[in-house]
C-alpha cells in the first residue's frame, strides 16, 4: 500500500480533474469541439469518483484502527464498524423507496407471453412481424410512453418469429419511418410486399406517428384484430391481405413495390 500521503493527494487530483471533466459545459466539451465525438456520457465518470471516495475511506479507517488502543475488543469493534459500513452503503444505494411495484410488470408480462403465444400458433415459424408505432432506433427521446427499446416487447417472448423493432437510425431500416405514415392501405401494400406476415399495434401507447389509427387498418384489412389480454397489443395476420396484393399487381409489381418501399427513406428518419 502506498504512503497514505502520496494515496490521498492522487486521490484528490484525479478526483478534482474528473468533476472538471465530466461536468456539464467542462473540460469535456473541449474534447467534444476538437472533433472527438465519439467520446459521450460523461456522468459515468461518477463510478471511478466514487472509487475514489471509498479509497479515502479506505485509509481514514486503517489511521482510525491503527490508533485504537490494542484490547481484546478491538477486532470484534473494527468488524462492526465495518459492517456498519458496508449496511449504511447498501442502504444508501437501494432504498426501499426506489423499488417498483412488480406486481403490474409481471401482469404486464404474462398478457404480453400469452398474446405473442398465440401469434406463434397463427404463424408459421420465421415469420415476420411489423410493429406500429414507428419509433426510430436506438436513443430516440421517449415520446408519450413509449421510447426506442419499448417495442422489444413482443421480441423477448418469442421464439420462431421475425421482428420489425430494433433496425439501426440512419440505415437500411429507415425506410420504416416512410412506409409507416401512409394511409393504411398503402402501408399494408407496401408491408406485404416486403415480406412481412403480421403486424402489431401497441394500443397501450400514449404517442402517435403519422401511422393509420387501429380503426383504418382493421378497415383495410376487413377484420378486427387479436388483442391481448390487458388490451395493450393488437396483431393482424397480413398473408391473406399479402396473397391478394400478389393477386392484384402480380410478381413484377411486387418487386417493383418492394424496391420503392425499400428505397424510401426520408429525413424524418433521422429526426
């Protein structure tokens, strides 16, 4: 263990040179204006200056042990206080007043596992999945109450099925943004043409795109929808809308629909 002096004063300089770096409108945004972009989240610094922290806590207890007297209580008085401690800390970091209330989640969770259960049963295995609201991806600001990663709901009780969610901002999925605010027929078309199976509407969701309200679609499609149990999700099954669009603009019609849907891809996508 180094010298206590030498610890503390490295302590306290890499401790002052991290609130100075990391603090809103500090030495970071030098970094960020010479062109080192890709360095970002600065308030996660915080874990290194709270190791520093606890490094000086470190030695003020050791000088503190080191200057009580040796009886035959000292070892059992040290482990206590250190216990202490460690209780006080872990109190400190989970408190009973940030624990959720998990009974809703689960809820929430089981009508999500039964509802995609049966979107399994209707679908054959691969599948694929268009999910509505459009939402871009990732780190787009929460809207309502749904943000970027709310949509993998569906996804992570599946287990044969291809979903819509998840497709990077600024690639080749970006056409989604395009496709999703047409008028509901022409969105089915252009959905079916692409390959898509299925097509599921988060009616739990207090934001809204440009996309056809649950009404228009069920109108298009000539067919009410499946809706989970705590009526949050709504699924349509789209292959025989699918079978009709081929029916009516024939294989070379759907390619070249498929092209144009693919190849759409606006500036909204971005915003």
């Amino acid at each position: 263990m180094p010298p206590p002096g030498d610890a503390l004063l490295s302590m306290g300089v890499l401790t002052v040179a991290g609130i100075l770096l990391a603090t809103i409108s500090g030495f970071s945004i030098l970094v960020f204006g010479v062109g080192v972009r890709e360095l970002r989240s600065w308030n996660r610094i915080s874990v290194f200056l709270a190791f520093f922290a606890f490094t000086a806590v470190a030695y003020a207890l050791d000088w503190l042990r080191r200057r009580l007297p040796e009886r035959a209580w000292t070892a059992p008085a040290v482990a206590v206080g250190l216990a202490l401690v460690l209780v006080i800390g872990v109190l400190d970091q989970v408190s009973p007043a940030v624990i959720p209330d998990y009974a809703p989640t689960q809820a929430r969770w089981n009508s999500d596992d039964a509802f995609v259960a049966r979107i399994e049963r209707a679908l054959p295995d691969g599948a694929s999945v268009f999910e509505l609201p459009y939402r871009a991806f990732p780190e787009a600001p929460k809207v309502g109450n749904i943000g970027p990663y709310d949509l993998v709901r569906p996804y992570l009780h599946s287990d044969s099925l291809k979903w819509g969610w998840g497709g990077m901002l600024g690639r080749e999925a970006d056409w989604q943004v395009s496709t999703a605010e047409l008028p509901a027929a022409e969105m089915l078309d252009r959905l079916s043409a692409v390959g898509f199976d299925g097509l599921v509407y988060d009616l739990g969701s207090t934001y809204h795109f440009k996309e056809p309200f649950p009404d228009e679609i069920s109108a298009a499609l000539g067919r009410q929808p499946i809706v989970s149990r705590n009526r949050e999700l709504a699924f349509w099954d789209l292959r025989a809308y699918a079978r009709a669009v081929r029916e009516r603009l024939g294989p070379s019609g759907v390619r070249h629909l498929r092209a144009v849907a693919l190849a759409d891809r606006t500036e909204r996508a971005h915003q």
